[in-house]
C-alpha cells in the first residue's frame, strides 16, 4: 500500500525530529526510531492525536506494552513529538485521507459479503490505534470492542 503525501510529509517529519535528537544526545537513531515510527505506520492520525495531546495537561498515557505504565510525565524526545506534532497540525487532515482505515473497511465488506455474520478481531499493539478505530467503526455503523491490558472486564464479556 502506498502511502498518500501527507501521511508521507508526517512520516518524514517525525523521523527527521527524532534522527535529530539522537544526534544531538549521541544515541543510535535505530534505537530511537523503532516504537515511533510503529506508531505512525500503526495509524498516522492517531499518532499525530496522541503527540499533539502531550504536554497539553502535562498527562502522558503510554501506548505500547513495552512501555512503563507507570509513566505519568512525557520525557524529552516525546515533549518534541508533542511539539512537532501541533506544529503540523495534521491530524484532521491525517483521519481524513487515512489509506490504511479505507484498505480495512473494504476488507471488512468483502469478509462480510461472504458471511454477515462474521467476527473479525483486528490487533494494534498501539491504544490510540485501537481507540481511533473503535471511533471511526463507530461512525460507520460496525460494532466493535476493544481489548487491551488496562481493561478489567473479563475477557468473555
């Protein structure tokens, strides 16, 4: 799937921010690029929403398994992100233009041509992945659940 130029123009501008901090804090870029760009090839909108967020209330909500729960305070490379992120001001325009939400609903339909009543489970290592697609299956008409670590409910609910 090719991305479309402003999901690009995001993608580059991220990881142009964080090659830049590794660079200036002597760090392996590598290293710092894996779980951000995750993200963004998780779901560019919801990558630019939860950057934008940071800093705002000074909350931070970890998005990834591998990260420490217990963090409450974004730290520095992540106050860039924020930063970048409302700078570009992309995550309307982001939601909008989403290749990969359009790809997954034309999926979806094909599943359910063949059987209306299929259950399809769709996995995102990422929450602000799984809260925006709840969001936008919601807006049309899929019923969906979401499942991650924090939910407390059983799981057979």
């Amino acid at each position: 799937m090719k991305m479309h130029p402003t999901e690009l123009e995001f993608y580059q501008a991220v990881t142009d921010e964080v090659s830049s901090y590794a660079l200036q804090n002597d760090i392996a870029p590598g290293f710092l690029l894996a779980t951000p760009q995750r993200l963004l090839t998780s779901c560019f909108s919801a990558a630019s929403a939860h950057w934008s967020a940071m800093g705002n209330d000074g909350e931070f909500e970890d998005f990834d398994s591998d990260i420490d729960e217990s963090q409450t305070d974004p730290g520095p490379l992540q106050q860039r992100l924020g930063q970048l992120s409302r700078e570009l001001n992309l995550t309307s325009q982001l939601r909008d233009i989403d290749t990969k939400y359009q790809t997954l609903l034309v999926r979806l339909q094909r599943v359910w041509k063949d059987d209306r009543n299929a259950k399809i489970i769709v996995f995102s290592g990422f929450k602000p992945t799984l809260r925006y697609l709840a969001e936008r299956l919601c807006e049309d008409s899929i019923n969906s659940v979401v499942l991650h670590g924090d939910i407390k409910e059983p799981r057979d609910r």
